[in-house]
C-alpha cells in the first residue's frame, strides 16, 4: 500500500538525518499532516505506529472525530486558531496547540479552560522567514509573549513551532530553524517558571533533513506520505488565502 510505503521511506529519512546528524532517531517524533487527508487514511498510518496527527481546520476535525474516535492517538492542532473555535477544539480532542502566537488567544484559551477545569499543552508559533503570509509571533517578541503566557497556569508551555520558508535555497530555510533553536536557547537560559523548553516543531515532508540538523524534534509530514494535494503546500501553509 502506497501509504505504508511512503511512510516507511519518511521513518528511513528521518532516522538517516538523525545519525548524520548525531542524534538519536528517538528523539524525533514525526507528526502526520492530515489537512485534506480522509480519516480512512489516518488510520493506515496509524496502524503502522504512527499515533500523532496535527489538523489545520476545526472543521476537519469535527469532520473525522466520530470515524477516529476509537482509533488511538494524539491530536495537536496546527494551523491558525480563531478564538471563536476554541470550544471546538477543546470538545473534539486536541490535546496540544501548536499555534499559539497573540496574547488575546492565550487568555480566551485560559478562560475556557478554567471553565471546563482543563489544562492544555502549548508551543509559540514564531515567524521565522518574516513572510506576511505567514502567522506566528515576530522572532524579537518572542520570549516576551513566552513570559506572558506562562502566567496562565491552565496553559503549558512545551516548546516552539515555525513553519520555514518555502524555498530552495537550503541556507535560506536553515536560517529560519537555526533562528527558532537560537530563541529556545535563550528562553531556557531564562528558567522561567511553567515553561518547558524541551521541543521544537519545524521541518516538513521537503526540509525534515535540515530541521533535524538544527535541532528539531517534531517534524510534520503530509504530502510525501499521503499524497500530492490540489495546491502546494505553501498554499496550504498561507492561512490567509481562502482555503478550498
């Protein structure tokens, strides 16, 4: 099944730019890209060990949760949050955003959470290429926006996300994550309280190699394992276009 073999070359890819690179392949987790990808082929991934996934829409969310819900695994949300969807994600099983990049959404995430009496692990978003297509906090506001969010105790703090540049330039996206492992060094030279350092989530199906060399520990793979979509998937990545 192309999917299985798809898979297994992405297992082999990260676990060659782990020993390139000096690392042990445990420390890399791969996180399955879903965004448009039918619940019936989560779960050929899935039952190949695969148990993390990260969806882009509330909407596919709700869309999939009744055709996975006995299907075990863990849901990071990874694309841009509306507060007004934040109830949504908390009912249909996300259990860690990736996406945090504004203040606002962190307090409206706290207040519900209160409410429900929950806790939820999150990372900042920061925007390494500085590309106004692309959300997350700008790289110099970044440890500030760490220190405001560790206030909220529903809320923990795991780490950084980036989505790199598209480009071909390989100096030019290695920039972008060797700018995300710089600001993590200095946020865990902080000590702050509530705040764990330990991932970095950056790398996807045609960079994972240099994200892997700089440090990354979460790498998000969709097309390379389930396929070409309609559009690329800096179209895909660009939460400011209309998504069809």
């Amino acid at each position: 099944m192309e999917i299985l073999a798809n898979l297994h070359d992405i297992e082999e890819r990260i676990r060659k730019a782990c020993l390139a690179a000096n690392r042990r392949p445990s420390e890399v987790k791969l996180l399955l890209a879903t965004k448009t990808v039918t619940a019936e082929n989560i779960k050929i991934a899935i039952s190949a060990g695969q148990t993390l996934i990260g969806e882009n829409k509330v909407q596919e969310i709700k869309e999939k949760y009744e055709a996975l819900i006995t299907t075990p695994h863990q849901k990071h949300y990874i694309g841009h949050l509306q507060t007004n969807k934040i109830k949504d994600i908390l009912k249909y099983g996300v259990t860690c955003v990736q996406s945090l990049d504004r203040l606002d959404l962190a307090e409206k995430l706290h207040q519900r959470l209160l409410q429900e009496n929950k806790t939820l692990e999150v990372f900042i978003q920061v925007n390494t290429s500085g590309e106004e297509s692309k959300f997350g906090i700008a790289p110099d506001k970044a440890i500030e926006l760490v220190q405001q969010v560790a206030a909220f105790t529903t809320l923990k703090i795991k780490g950084l996300m980036t989505i790199g540049l598209f480009s071909a330039d390989n100096d030019a996206v290695r920039n972008c994550f060797r700018l995300l492992k710089n600001i993590q060094q200095q946020i865990i030279a902080l000590h702050m309280d509530n705040v764990d350092m330990h991932e970095l989530s950056m790398g996807m199906s045609g960079d994972l190699e240099t994200a892997i060399e700089e440090g990354a520990t979460i790498v998000r793979v969709g097309t390379a394992i389930f396929g070409k979509r309609i559009y690329p998937d800096s179209y895909y990545w660009n939460e400011t276009k209309p998504v069809l």
